[in-house]
C-alpha cells in the first residue's frame, strides 16, 4: 500500500521550510518595508525590485485551465531538471536508497542520483525500447523510492506502453515518475488525468519544447496535493523569477499558436521520416511520437561531422547502448529541414567518388 510518509526522508518530515516576507504577507498594499528590497525600482524599463510570487499562483491558474488540474497540484520549478533534484533530495536517504531507470533515457535522472549519492538501478529497455516488466519487478527492494519513466522517451522517440506503466503504478509502492517532456507531439494522451487514481503518480513536463520557452526554464510537476506540498516545502523560495512568471504567462495566452506549431511539426517529421528513408546510409528510422527521430545509419560519425562542417548540428548518440550507429535529429522549420536534407544528399554523393 503507497503511503507517501513512509516515504520520505526523516529530516524533510521534521524541516521547517523558510518563510519569506511574501509568504508571509499575501494581499493589497502601497508601501512594502518588509523584504529589504530596492524601493526606488531597477535600472531597466521595468521595474524588477520586488520578490517575485513565490508559488506563481498567476501561472498555475492559467496552467490549471489548460492542463484541467486544479493548481493545488502544480509545481513550476526551474527547468524540469529542478523538480527531478527535488525528488532525490525529499525522498531518497544518500548512502541507502536506489532509483530505478529504463536506459536508454533522459541523462539527468543519473546525473541527480549520482549528486546525492543515490543507488541508480540500470533496467535496459527491450530491443523495441518497450519496458523490460520482468527485470524492473526483479529490481525492485525494500530501498527503491522511484521508478522514472521517460514517455515519449529520450532518445529513442517513442510512447512506452501505457498498460506497462499502469501495471507499475498499481503494484509498486513507491514513486513512479513519468517524464511527458514530448507529449505535445504524441498520440498517446497524458498520464496527468490519472492523478486521482495512482497517488504515487508524478507527471513532468515542461515549457521548453512545444512551447518553445527553453530560455525561459520552465519545468512542471503535476502530483497529489500531498506531493505538491512537499516540492513547495523543499523549493528555493523564489525558484522562478518574475520576468520568467511574467512572459511564461503571456505565452500561455497563445495555445492556438502552440497547437499550429505542434501540427507542423509532426507534419514535417512525417515528411523528414520519409526523404531519409531513402537515403543509402539509412539503416532503420525509429518510430517517433516526439519532435525529433532517432536514425540507424553505417557511418553516424562520418556524417555527423560532415554536417557540422556545413553549421548544421544533430546529436549523435552511436555510443550510447542500444542507439548504437544512431543519430538524433530534431525536426526544424520545413526550410531547415531542406537544407538537411540536402546536406544528406550531397553526403551520399560524395561517397560515390
């Protein structure tokens, strides 16, 4: 049975978090002595001398008539690197627990286990890069605290199996993290409308991608209320600054113009699966539901630096287990994908001579 105190660390159950002078005070007034702050304003065009909303409250309303969650159960941090932090930190004791990942994924998780000296258990996806349900089960001890779970998964592109991940969700007793960073590009829809039936659930997304705010640092934790309390507790007290609050919630008066963005781009990753799947040195293009596709080629290194001779940046990740001869390419604008695409051509050209 998921009981979330068992779960946490001692010293978070027992920690006082810092109250500051906006927690403290929350309504109207015309004089604020209270933060210390610069009353004669900033040496910009606008005035930046007072501490920003420390729960983003603006933000989260706005979020919350988006995503349909209530935004007692959103957190916005900076980036979704910060809210991965914050789950080692509240509930994985150094030196004792572990974390469960399902590599090939998102490179953070491992980074955040190593920084706090957490247990990372390495369950490699299936050569489809579906779930390895049986090597998870086995994994799993009395010390695992979190399962995280990268769907649509980075780098491979693909939705992992919903009926696996709600096979998880119902028999372990700990955390299970689903990271939705490319949701925006799925057929698959949200795990954030399961909230209310898995209690261990936490879904991450973010603001970087489809919406294009990646300077911004937005990342998002959608969890029970009792969760949300918990990163609100162990935050930095003003964890997003007011420029970021402020333009985050202009662009999220935006959909219309996200939704059309979202479109072409899955339109124009169709379009790019197509024109490189006749390329020679194309092995196996890899289903994607994200905005970028993993690509099998026989010569990942020679083409990624012929690329980046030409300024055109990809990612290659032909030394990472099972993407082996593998290149990450992100879809861009149709006219830079034009321009990949002949980089390709002249590329397959060249090996001919």
């Amino acid at each position: 049975m998921f009981n979330l105190q068992n779960l946490l660390r001692k010293n978070i159950k027992e920690l006082v978090p810092y109250s500051s002078a906006r927690d403290e005070f929350k309504g109207e007034a015309s004089v604020f002595l209270d933060a210390n702050e610069n009353a004669y304003g900033s040496p910009l065009k606008s005035n930046y001398n007072r501490y920003p909303d420390p729960l983003q409250y603006k933000v989260k309303k706005r979020l919350s008539e988006i995503k349909g969650v209530p935004p007692r159960n959103i957190f916005l941090g900076n980036g979704s690197d910060e809210a991965i932090d914050i789950l080692f930190r509240a509930f994985c004791n150094p030196g004792r627990d572990n974390v469960i990942t399902v590599p090939p994924t998102y490179g953070m998780y491992e980074v955040s286990a190593n920084i706090n000296d957490v247990e990372i258990r390495k369950i490699n996806l299936l050569p489809d890069y579906q779930l390895n349900m049986e090597g998870i089960a086995e994994a799993i001890d009395e010390n695992t605290k979190i399962i995280f779970i990268c769907s649509p998964n980075n780098p491979t592109g693909n939705s992992i199996n919903r009926a696996d991940i709600e096979t998880i969700l119902a028999n372990f007793n700990g955390l299970v993290v689903i990271d939705e960073a490319y949701i925006n590009y799925s057929r698959q829809k949200t795990f954030i409308q399961e909230l209310t039936e898995y209690s261990n659930l936490v879904v991450l997304q973010t603001l970087s991608k489809a919406w294009g705010l990646a300077g911004l640092r937005v990342g998002m934790a959608f969890a029970s209320e009792e969760i949300i309390e918990v990163f609100n507790k162990v935050k930095p007290p003003y964890n997003m600054n007011e420029a970021s609050q402020e333009l985050t919630l202009e662009a999220l008066q935006n959909v219309d113009q996200v939704n059309n963005w979202i479109k072409e781009s899955v339109a124009e990753r169709e379009k790019l699966r197509a024109n490189l799947s006749i390329m020679p040195s194309v092995i196996i293009i890899y289903p994607s539901d994200a905005n970028f596709i993993l690509v099998k080629t026989e010569n990942p290194k020679e083409i990624y630096q012929y690329f980046v001779d030409l300024g055109i940046i990809v990612r290659d990740r032909s030394k990472v287990e099972l993407c082996e001869g593998c290149l990450r390419i992100t879809v861009g604008t149709p006219q830079e994908n034009k321009l990949l695409m002949e980089a390709f051509k002249n590329f397959e050209e060249s090996r001919k001579k």
